[in-house]
C-alpha cells in the first residue's frame, strides 16, 4: 500500500478517512482507562501466534530476536514505480477536512510529534552545535553526563495552561521550545514566550500569516527557524510557506525574513532546520539556505539542477535528502553537507522501492524509510539506514517491521519529524507496538536497543509496565527521557532510563485526576508535541480549528506541569 502524502501545511490529516496503521486517526479518540479498549488488541510479538484467523499473516517478528534483516544490501525486489514528490498547487483546506465530531479529536490528530535529541554518538561528547531540543538539556552535560536531576518530590502539579486560540479555519500551530529563561510556542501567526514556572508572557512575535513549519533545533546561542505564509489566507486556503525567519528566543525578537524566487515565482518551502549557525529550507522547487545571523543567502535553487531537495536534517551536522533522476530511474540520496558552503561531503545512494526517507540523526547519521511500502501501517518506518557521515558508506541495515515497533515518521515534508525513536550513545532506541501485559486484559510495551555499528539488539529492555505505554523522547547525555501513558487511575510519568543499566527513574509523575486525564489523552506524544527539563514538563497543540458544536470542553494549546518538590 503506497503510504497517502499528508495535507498541505496548514492543514491537519483528515481524522474520518480509512487510515493504515496502529491507533492512529481512523481510530476515535483514545479514551482515559482500562487499556484504551476502543483499539483492537495489538499483535504480541513475543507470544507465539496462532495459525487461524488471518492466516495470510506471517506471525509478529520478535523484537528481541536478532533481525534478520542487519547489513543485507540496498536493493529491493518488487518495487513497484517512484511514486514521485507531491508538488504543484495545494489542496483546498476544507475540501480534505471537515469536523463532525468532538473537537477533542481535533487535538488527538496534530502532528507535531516529539522533537527528539541528537547524541553526538558513543564516545560521549557533548554537540556543541544545535541540537534538536535546545536548552531542554538534550545534549546532556559535560563528559557524557546526563543533567536531569530526580526533584525531591516527583509529584506534578498543573504550573499554567493556555487556552487554544479560535481560529476561523483549521491552522497550524507545530512549534515549541524550551531554554532555561523560557518556554516559547507557536500560536495563530505569532511565537510567543512564557516563564516556564508562572506562563507570564515575556514577549510575542507577530508574523504576517500562519506558521506552517517549525524546526525543534535550536542553536547554541538560542536562535530557531520557521517557516510561514506571507499573510492570513482565506478561509478554506492557503497563502503559500514562502517566509523564512530567524528567532531569537532569548530576546523575543525575530531577525529576520527571507523569501527564495524561482524565476519570478517564490519558492515554497515544505521544511526548515538548524544545523550550526545554518537555516537550511527545502521544498519541491529546491532548497536554500541562510545565515541564522545574518539571513544572507548561502546557497539557493538552481534551475538547471537534475536533483530535488526533499529536505534537510539538522543539529550537529547537516543532511540533505535529495532525489535525483525520474520515474523508476530515481533515487534518493543522503548527503552530508557542509553547513556554509552546502558542499557534498559524503553521500549515500538508496536503492529503489525507498521514495521518502527520515532523518532520525545527523549525527551519528540516522535514516529511516518504508521500503517497497512495507510497513504496512502508514508509518513511513519499516527500515532503518546507519551511514558513516565521513565517507557515505552504509554501516548496516535493521530491519524494523511496523507490525512490531510503533515508530512512526512523516518522510514526505517533514523530514525530521520522528516520534517513538531517538538515537543516542551510537544506538537506536524503538518503542514496540502494544501487546498482552503480564495481568489479565492488560496491554504494554517496551524500548528497545539496536548497535548502529552491528544491527544487532543490545538486550537492553524498558518495560512500560501493565497498562502504561513508553515512549521515547530525547536523549540527556547517555540516557534516555521517556514519557509513559498512563491507564485511567494513574497520572502519566516522564522517566530516565540509564544508557548503560537500562534501570528506569521516575522524574516525575501527573496527577490522576479527571481534568489532568483529559489533557494527557488529547496530548498524546504521537499527536502533541512534549518537553521536559529540570522537573518541568508541557503538552502542546500543534493545531487550532474553528469553533464546533460538538463538545463543550475546554481546550488548551499548552498545559505546562512542574514538580512539587
């Protein structure tokens, strides 16, 4: 099944339309207790299955067992045509979205996802580049040392929350981070900065229309990136992603905009990142690039050009995704860049059956894709890619089967958008997919770890425990952050899982109550975007929609939770 492309921009995914894959939007809304029973049970991939009832169904790979698929080459039988890059005018809003049901849903589809951290690898030194969580503590502290502290009282309490703004059509809002001064997110075609303890507005930055990318990087001297449209559009439209602009988050100030032309037509950009003191932006027209200082163009589109810049990757190094040739001749490439001159560096050649590609890391170099679509589920995820960034060549293959991990990337305009993995300590860390628990009518699931030198499992195992699901977020230096839903008598968690023992800490634990158990199932990491440092955690939309009739409830665009001790 080829995987559908996502909407344009400014416009989330169609939660009525047939969807594959594991709970995502065909499915209603999760609802708080007793195992979300609404989804149908998840395959148990360590359970020997049964050969009736769907037999055309191979049973569930095991996890834990060595994959079979480690350091097999490139090429793929069966692939079945390059699909080819959405390009061309974009689609109607209202024609691809229509709300009819609790808004609750609304929040439950956003795709802003988790933006995870970038390990500079197994030796333990600290990015001194942009990482993709910025002063969240991503990168960990000196000599490989996490610097998440365990509160003295992990117990949460709600610090702020912010409402979700009205708007008149379905818009964007994907974009939030957090330094040590403050929390910053995007609402209806501003950025606004918030004390991380009290929610006080420090500063907003108007934009002239609705953000449609952001990038989770930020740089080392507090500067981010988005993307956005050049004004308010009208209702059921889109004005284009042709605005480019630096963010100054430590003064609330915008540095700059930029727009790229193609002839005399502006370019728009599906994606934007930070690597170093780089924005880099691609689209179907091509990719540029700029000065996060200055705004001066480094590199931009050029006509003639036989390759299309999916996009890029960013924090310690850049990578650019880049499509070359046409029709079944096509190919991806992975490339490595210098970040001011945007030469090549290192490039890998993909085989064929792979027309979109993740980045998952920079650095070490960290690619995923759905190969000959078969995933199966819609996650753009069946294969992961470990390359060497120095000289291009592929250090080995791990094959990771939808049907068992529950990771799941955009691979089509957002390049980086990534949730259920993060890499770190030169390894790949997977949720799996949901199974049977150890207690009756119970569901779990577990982070597991890859070698990215060997394709191999470490055997290092964190369980989520009985009706709990873990999810990874970002790495603190050679840990792992991992947020857990919760079953409907519990409050969710955000734990520290030693790279080494693999032994899960709590960091901090949200109170069961009905009005905090509301906020938890519409801010799913799967849907939301979520972020904790130093005993502070906040949930946020990455969507506003217009008014509904159907559902009276509150709705927030960031909860922000903090310890009590």
């Amino acid at each position: 099944m080829t995987q559908p492309p996502p909407p344009p921009p400014n416009q989330p995914p169609n939660p009525y339309a047939q969807q594959p894959g594991h709970g995502y939007p065909n499915q209603p809304p999760p609802q708080p207790g007793h195992g979300y029973p609404q989804q149908p049970p998840a395959p148990n991939p360590y359970a020997q299955q049964p050969g009736y009832g769907y037999p055309q169904q191979p049973p569930a790979p095991n996890p834990y067992a060595q994959q079979p698929g480690y350091g097999y080459p490139g090429g793929q039988p069966g692939h079945q045509g390059h699909q080819g890059r959405p390009g061309g005018p974009r689609r109607n809003n209202a024609a691809l979205f229509i709300v009819v049901a609790a808004v609750v849903a609304i929040a439950l589809i956003v795709g802003g996802g988790i933006w995870y951290a970038k390990s500079s690898g197994g030796d333990g030194r600290k990015n001194d580049t942009a990482n993709s969580t910025g002063g969240q503590g991503a990168g960990g502290g000196e000599n490989g040392k996490g610097t998440e502290k365990v509160p003295a009282d992990t117990t949460s309490k709600v610090l702020f929350q912010v409402p979700l703004p009205t708007a008149q059509d379905t818009t964007v809002t994907a974009g939030s981070w957090l330094t040590g001064k403050v929390y910053a997110k995007t609402g209806i075609a501003r950025i606004t900065g918030y004390d991380p303890d009290t929610g006080a507005k420090l500063w907003t930055i108007p934009l002239s229309g609705p953000v449609c990318r952001a990038t989770g990087h930020v740089s080392a001297d507090g500067r981010t990136a988005v993307v956005f449209q050049p004004r308010m559009p009208a209702k059921g439209s889109t004005a284009g992603c042709t605005q480019v602009a630096a963010i100054d988050l430590t003064t609330g100030k915008k540095l700059w905009t930029r727009t790229v032309k193609s002839g005399d037509v502006p370019v728009d950009f599906d994606n934007v990142t930070v690597a170093q003191q780089t924005v880099a932006v691609g689209g179907s027209s091509g990719g540029a690039a700029f000065d996060l200082a200055s705004g001066k163009v480094r590199w931009q589109p050029k006509a003639a050009d036989s390759c299309d810049d999916a996009g890029y990757g960013g924090g310690a190094k850049l990578v650019a995704v880049r499509r070359c040739g046409s029709g079944d001749a096509g190919r991806l490439r992975i490339q490595t860049l210098d970040p001011v001159s945007g030469k090549v560096r290192s490039e890998y050649r993909m085989a064929s059956g792979i027309d979109y590609a993740s980045v998952v890391s920079t650095d070490p170099l960290v690619v995923a894709a759905d190969v000959n679509n078969s995933a199966g589920d819609g996650s753009g995820f069946s294969d992961v890619f470990s390359i060497d960034n120095r000289t291009g060549a592929l250090r080995t293959r791990i094959s990771t089967p939808g049907s068992s991990y529950a990771a799941r990337c955009d691979g089509i305009y957002e390049l980086e958008k990534c949730t259920g993995v993060v890499v770190g300590n030169d390894r790949l860390y997977l949720a799996t997919e949901r199974h049977d628990g150890d207690g009756d009518y119970t569901k779990t699931n577990e982070i597991v770890a890859f070698d990215l030198g060997t394709g191999k499992q470490t055997g290092q195992r964190a369980d989520a425990g009985d009706n709990y699901t873990i999810t990874p977020l970002r790495m603190d230096g050679p840990d792992v952050i991992a947020y857990k839903n919760a079953p409907y008598d519990k409050g969710a968690q955000v734990v520290s899982i030693d790279g080494g023992s693999f032994k899960e800490t709590k960091l901090l634990e949200n109170p069961a109550t009905t009005a905090v158990k509301a906020v938890e199932t519409a801010m799913s990491p799967d849907y939301a975007e979520v972020r904790y440092s130093q005993g502070h955690l906040y949930l946020s939309a990455a969507y506003a929609h217009a008014p509904t009739s159907s559902s009276s409830a509150k709705e927030y665009l960031v909860t922000a939770f903090g310890a009590a001790g």
